[in-house]
C-alpha cells in the first residue's frame, strides 16, 4: 500500500517476514502465497492481483527451498485480521524503515532487489 511492505512478526521467529508459509501437496505457489495472506492476516484477493516477484533458492537446515515471493498492489490500506498465535504483529512500512530492521532472507532479498 502506498510503495510500502507489509510485514510480519511470527511467534516462532525474530525476524521480519511477509506472510508466507508452504505449499501444500497439489497447490501452486501462487494459491500457497493467496491463501497464506488470507490465513495470517485476513487478507482475501483474487489470484490476478498477485504479480510474481522474484525466485530464490534458500539453503538452511541442511535442505534447499525454493521461493516464489508475489506482490499484491493495494490502492487502499486495509483492515488486518491477526490471529495473534503464528503471527503476532503486522505493519506497513517503507523499504527504508525495513532496511533499518531485522529482517528475514527473502524480505531482506526482495528490498535489496526492487527498491
């Protein structure tokens, strides 16, 4: 919303994230990355308002991941339904308060690349 990120806190990790999560058996990473935004902050939009990002590969726990990362553009801030369980807090912020924070690979990636 407004050029600005939408981030989260998760109970189980210090660092910022966007919503995210796995994809599940027989899902593409586009309806994981639709549903996941609906499941951690209430946010439910049609799969054409997702843009893919950017893909990467992350390297942890001794296993490869691969991460499709998709951008939503919001012309109106919207109201955030947090559960307060898996994710504790979600804001709006700028890419240059975010650089300031402690971020996640893919968030900390997504910054270094597109703003």
């Amino acid at each position: 919303y407004n050029g600005q990120l939408l981030l989260v806190e998760n109970s189980y990790r210090p660092q910022l994230y966007f919503p995210s999560g796995g994809v599940r058996s027989g899902e593409r990473p586009l309806e994981a990355a639709q549903r996941e935004l609906k499941e951690e902050v209430g946010l439910d939009l049609p799969p054409e308002r997702f843009s893919l990002a950017f893909e990467m590969q992350l390297h942890h726990n001794n296993l490869r991941d691969r991460v499709s990362t998709y951008e939503v553009l919001l012309k109106e801030l919207p109201q955030l339904a947090i559960d307060r369980r898996e994710v504790v807090t979600g804001r709006f912020i700028t890419a240059n308060e975010a650089r300031r924070l402690d971020l996640g690979a893919v968030v900390r990636e997504y910054v270094n690349r597109m703003m």
